[in-house]
C-alpha cells in the first residue's frame, strides 16, 4: 500500500481520485469504482502496487499487436481491479477483484524487469486486467524497463485521464485500446462508465502527440454492438481521427461472465465487420479469435499480396524486408520492428 498518484482532498475527510474520468469521490474509509484505491485518513492510496496476479511469456500477437515486432516475446503482467465493470469480461477474477486476491504475488519493478529479460522477452506488456488503475506501479516498472532496453506495451480500455496519461506516455512505445462500441449507451449498459469518448480520446493523444504505435480492437457481441451502421461509424472514425494505417482487430465474442446468455458472435458478422472497416478505407483489418481465417493476414494494401500470414499467434510465412517494405512491390508498410524468429518460453503463474 502506498499513497496513490493524481488525487486531490476534499471537505470533511473526502478525497476525489482525478486518475480516470470517472473521478471517483471517496469518503473515508471507502473505496473507488476499481476497488483497489481506498481513502485511508484522508488520503488516497493504491492498494494493488507490486500486486502481481498473473504472469506469461506471450507472442506479441496475442495482445494483439500484429504490426509491432512481430514475432516478439512480450512478458505480460497484471494485477487486480478495473475502472471498468463490463459484463462480458473474460478476465472477471481478477478485474473485478481486489487485493484480497488469493494467488497475488509481490513485485518491484526491478524483479519484473529481471524476469523479463530472463525469459529473453523484448518487451513488457501491462495487461489481462486493466493497467490503468495500477498506474503507480506501470509507470515505476515502465521506466526501469526503458533503461534496461525493453519495450512497454499496454494493453487497455484507454479510460484515463488526460493529464495522467501525458505523464505515462513517453514511456510506452506500443498500446492495444479496447474501444467497446461506438455507442454511449453499451458503455452505460454494458461497461458502467457514460462513454466512450475518454477511450477515443486516448488513443489519438498517443498516435498523434506521442507517436506511440495504437492498434485498436472492437469486440463484436450479438445484439449490442454489431450493427453495420455503428462498425461503418466506427471504421471512418479511425480513418478520419487515426489514419487509414491504423490497424483494426474486430474479435469474435464467446460467452463469459455475466453475458452467458448470449451465443458466440456469427462468424459472418465479424466478415461483415472486415469488409465494412475496408470500404471506409482501412487499409489493415484484422478478423479475431477465429484462428485460420485470412482475415488473420497482413496484406500490402498496394500489390495485394500477404505479406504476413497467420495462424492464430503464430507467423508462418513473412514477406517483410528488413527495411519495412513489401517483398513483391517495394511498398513502404506501417510495421515496427523485423520478424523476431524465435520460440516462446511459456512460462505461466
């Protein structure tokens, strides 16, 4: 436990939490949205810092980031809570848990550095739960990591206040921003917070202030957030804010925590989201957790031709030159990094 970043006092023993939008008003000796910051005396303070729920050794893909290092091996931590409370959450035990947690492990940041490099990861990846609210902690970690010579990814709803986030920035170099619906009313419903904006607004302080590489993806679950209109929103949107470069994963949902109800998204939904993100003019749509699909490949929006081929996290065929460009064109493509061709320790906790 320590005193929490980016808060303020309040009358009459109160705090408000000024990390996220919803800028929490805690009365004493109660908590925020996220659980895991709680006003103790009148002062704010992170209850999850070096608490480490789950580690792995992952592809790069897996977050996904699909145009950064491919092939790379991102060490992925994570801790409890989220600012978020969505229904469909398929990492509920631990976002929306707290520090009373049963199987969290304690952490510096110079151990999650160490073990990083010891597994020969080049990057760091925040994730599984929301790094947002562990803010204290990824930001410690994230600048050791930079010193060291590794990478830090996040992997996030992007729900966070502007101020804090232009202080972390600098020291990311890859995000994965979860935009959950391009319609106010399921982050209402759905997440528990009044909009989406914040998340939107996120992403282009990263792309466009910081020339931090943004992938975004967009879970697509019947009856909520597959109608063509919102995804056709949605796709000029990022052309229009992002860039028509700006890689795209549109992910089947299957049903977890309290959506149970509802089936696993038609395949052809997520094709019909593919095909409608490509006429608005994205040039890298990805189809997700539908593992042999070509919409899983990286194609050279010039010659056509795939250029990366994938199956699942896996690369299995890779026509990328060591300068960035496409084998059979010469076509400049938006990918950070070379091919890392390397297999992938597996180490889980």
């Amino acid at each position: 436990m320590r005193e929490a970043a980016w808060w303020e006092p309040l009358d009459g023993g109160r705090v408000r939490c000024r990390l996220c939008p919803l800028n929490c008003i805690i009365e004493e000796g109660h908590r925020g949205s996220c659980r895991i910051r709680k006003n103790i005396g009148g002062k704010l303070y992170t209850l999850n810092y070096g608490k480490v729920s789950a580690i792995g050794a992952d592809p790069v893909e897996k977050k996904p980031l699909f145009h950064f290092w491919p092939g790379s091996c991102a060490f992925s931590i994570a801790t409890v809570g989220c600012n978020m409370h969505c229904k469909h959450c398929q990492n509920w035990e631990i976002s929306q848990s707290d520090e009373d947690f049963p199987y969290l492990h304690d952490m510096t940041p110079e151990m999650v550095v160490a073990m990083a490099k010891r597994y020969g990861c080049e990057s760091i990846a925040y994730t599984y739960n929301e790094p947002v609210i562990w803010y204290e902690f990824v930001l410690d970690t994230a600048k050791l990591a930079r010193k060291e010579g590794l990478y830090n990814l996040m992997i996030t709803n992007g729900y966070i206040n502007e101020e804090p986030f232009r202080e972390l920035a600098p020291y990311i170099d890859a995000m994965n921003i979860d935009i959950k619906a391009f319609d106010d009313r399921f982050y209402m419903t759905i997440a528990s917070v009044p909009s989406g904006e914040p998340s939107r607004r996120t992403a282009v302080i990263a792309k466009k202030e910081f020339g931090i590489h943004v992938e975004l993806t967009y879970l697509i679950i019947p009856t909520l957030n597959d109608k063509e209109d919102e995804i056709r929103a949605f796709a000029r949107w990022v052309v229009e804010n992002l860039g028509d470069d700006t890689p795209v994963h549109f992910s089947r949902f299957f049903p977890h925590y309290k959506l149970g109800n509802l089936p696993p998204t038609p395949i052809e939904t997520v094709e019909m989201a593919y095909r409608v993100a490509r006429e608005e003019g994205l040039k890298f749509v990805y189809v997700g957790n539908v593992p042999g699909h070509e919409g899983e490949n990286t194609y050279c929006p010039s010659c056509g031709k795939p250029v990366i081929k994938r199956w699942a996290f896996e690369i299995t065929d890779y026509h990328i030159t060591p300068e960035g460009k496409c084998e059979y064109c010469g076509e400049k493509l938006p990918v950070v990094g070379t091919y890392r061709r390397k297999s992938y320790p597996g180490m889980w906790w």
